[in-house]
C-alpha cells in the first residue's frame, strides 16, 4: 500500500511505529495512510537539491516544513513581515502570540538580541540544542516586528538537527519557526503529522523527532533565569551545567509569555490524566508496566525512562487521536528529568477546550 501519493517520497524514517506498541483486547489498527495521504504538503528526503529548493522557496517569501531535533516547524523568513504573516494565517495562530527565530550561530544571534554574559553562558553550553532563551531585541534588529508580536524581546535558538543547521546555513538569515501544526493541535514529530495539517510547498524529511518536545524556553533577565516553558532539556540540568538556578515563573503578568494558553496540544477525545484503572473503551497512554483492560495501549517507556517517554508523547498522542478508542487514558508520570516538560503538555491537553 503506497503510503503517499504524490510526489514520490524516499522514506528516511525506517523504523516501524508499530515497534511501540502492545495489542490490547481487539486488534490494534493502523492508520489508513492513504485516507490522510500527503494530499496537502509534499515531503522530500533532506537531499542537498531539496533543501537549496527550500531555502529557495523561503528566499521567495514562502513557508516550508523544517526538522528540527525537538519538533517539525513552519519555517519562513524571520526578517520578511510577509512571510511571517503568512505563518501566522497558515496555523490559524492568534497574531499576540510571538514566534521563536532559529540562528546558524551565536555570532548570528548577537546581531538580533542583546546577550549578557549570562545569556552566553547558557548559549555556549546548550546551543545547538533545545533551549531558546527570551532576549531584549537590538535597536537595529532586521526581524519582522509581526514574528515577536510587537514585544522588545526576542525568542531565540539554535536548533540542533542537521537538516536545520543545514538549512540555516544555505539561507543565512534568522528563520522565524513556530510547531508546524494547526493552532491549538498535537505538535507534530514526523513530517507526515505536517502533510495531514498543512497545506505548504515543501516538507524536508528528518525523519522521527529525537526530543520529541518543544524546546524549553527561558528568560534572561538581569541576572536571572526565568522558565517560561519546560521542554527537551530539564532545569536541573540546565541548573547543573551552568551553576546557576532557574527560576519559576511567579508573576506570568509581568512577562509577556502569550503563548502560555492553557488548553493546547488538544487531542479530539477526551483525556484522562493520572489514570489508575482504565475502561475496556479507552485508549492506554502507559508509562511503564502498562494497566490491564485497555483496548489498546500506547506505551510511552516500557522502562519508565522519561526522555524516550517525551520521544513518544506526541506521535502516541496523535496515533491515540487517530484510534477508535472512546478517549484516552493516561497514566501518571513522574515530574522527574522530562517528566515536567511531560507533564505540562498533558494538562494543557487535557484543560477545556476554549483555545483563546
Ligand atoms: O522546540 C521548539 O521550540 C519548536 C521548534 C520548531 O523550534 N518551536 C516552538 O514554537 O515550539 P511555538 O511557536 O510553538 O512556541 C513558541 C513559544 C510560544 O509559547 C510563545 O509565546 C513563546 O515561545 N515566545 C516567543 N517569543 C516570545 C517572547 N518574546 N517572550 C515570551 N515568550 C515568547
Ligand atoms: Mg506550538
């Protein structure tokens, strides 16, 4: 069965989804790709032909699909007012909610933000890698006013995948990247969650996310480390690797953080957290040795290691979705190592559904 249709796709992801999976009392059932077939986006392999045709189209003004090591993102050029719009129209994101802008280096990176020595640090240690750090913008900064919803700081990182860094390098200016899915939905970890959602030009195919997790976001602010979102890499280690500690956000008035909305990363079914028992109608999200009687389960780690659980929570997630399961179940997981940044995105997805 050809899993896409057009054009042809060269496949760089070879591993079997169906690895992480346990059959619960009926049969589990893969998707039928050919219902949500690559109808809307066109994948490529990251061949060094297709991302110079990307780094093209983003040139042109267009938006493309981009792997990164946390989550696929919508990527346009930062500076270009009309090309962010665009990213903004195509999610359906409210226009408050500021974008993260990918850099090549930190030489790059100090042309947008000012970094004190602290910022700095945190770059050096952590960049290439899942960490944006929140910034005042330059007086002379080039980016779209639009992509940083008109605040005087800047979300910024270095994204750590070699088809990131690789496009980055070929169009060698700031690249404006928010989770390429709808406002509101499941980030997406392989390029077909970006084809089932959005309709764009070209998708560049890294193959399954490593972190599986947005980034984690932190402001610097005179002196201090303030987590604005936990993500791929957990503040104790930041804590650790820098000696130096990162704050709560205690007063989110003070900080313009819009894009903190409650209900996101929001499954169509019904989502049950912290689940001890699980009805024969549900859906098993498990961490560990997973809860007897579940139609089907969805194992997260079967060792209960949070990093591979935050590899797997959204591809379970949207494969969860995409079930015949009556809603979904989660069991409960432990705010250790990825266990926060886990944690957050499962309330999120399970707070009402008033996406405002
Ligand atoms: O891992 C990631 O961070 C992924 C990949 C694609 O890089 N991107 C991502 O972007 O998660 P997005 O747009 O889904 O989330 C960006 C978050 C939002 O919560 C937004 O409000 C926040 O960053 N943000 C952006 N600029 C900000 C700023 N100047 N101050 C405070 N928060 C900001
Ligand atoms: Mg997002």
């Amino acid at each position: 069965m050809a899993r896409i249709v057009e054009p042809k796709i060269e496949e760089t992801n070879t591993e079997s989804d169906e690895d992480n999976w346990t059959i619960g009392a009926e049969p589990f059932k893969p998707i039928d790709m050919t219902q949500v077939a690559n109808k809307k986006g066109k994948i490529a392999a990251p061949t060094s032909q297709a991302i110079k045709r990307a780094a093209d189209i983003l040139r042109g003004g267009d938006p493309i699909g981009l792997p990164t090591e946390t989550v696929y993102g919508l990527a346009a050029d930062a500076c270009s007012d009309d090309a962010v719009a665009k990213v903004f129209a195509l999610k359906q994101r409210p226009q408050f909610n500021p974008l993260i802008i990918h850099v090549a280096s930190i030489e790059m990176a100090q042309t947008l933000v000012h970094m004190c020595p602290l910022a700095r640090l945190v770059a050096e240690h952590f960049w290439p890698g899942p960490l944006t750090m929140v910034l005042p913008r330059l007086p002379d900064c080039p980016v779209s006013l639009l992509a940083s919803a008109g605040l005087d700081t800047l979300a910024i990182r270095i994204p750590a995948h070699p088809v990131a860094r690789a496009l980055l390098d070929e169009v060698a200016t700031p690249i404006a990247a928010p989770s390429a899915n709808l406002s509101g939905n499941i980030s997406p970890t392989k390029a077909q969650h970006v084809a089932d959602q959005l309709d764009i030009n070209i998708i560049l195919d890294g193959g399954p996310c490593k972190v599986g997790l947005e980034s984690t976001i932190l402001k610097v602010d005179d002196n201090q480390l303030i987590l604005l979102r936990p993500g791929g890499i957990a503040v104790a280690h930041i804590e650790q690797a820098i000696g130096h500690a990162v704050d709560p956000l205690t007063n989110p008035d003070k900080i313009t953080a819009p894009g903190q909305m409650i209900a996101h990363y929001a499954p169509s079914k019904p989502i049950r957290l912290d689940a001890l028992d699980v009805a024969a109608s549900e859906g098993l999200l498990a961490f560990g040795k997973p809860l007897p009687g579940a139609k089907m389960v969805a194992n997260l780690s079967v060792g209960a290691n949070t990093t591979e659980a935050a590899a797997n929570l959204f591809a379970m997630m949207h494969e969860l979705d995409a079930s015949d399961c009556a809603a979904i179940a989660v069991m409960p997981i432990p705010d250790e190592g990825l266990g926060q940044a886990i944690n957050d995105r499962l309330q999120r997805a399970a707070a009402p559904r008033d996406k405002s």
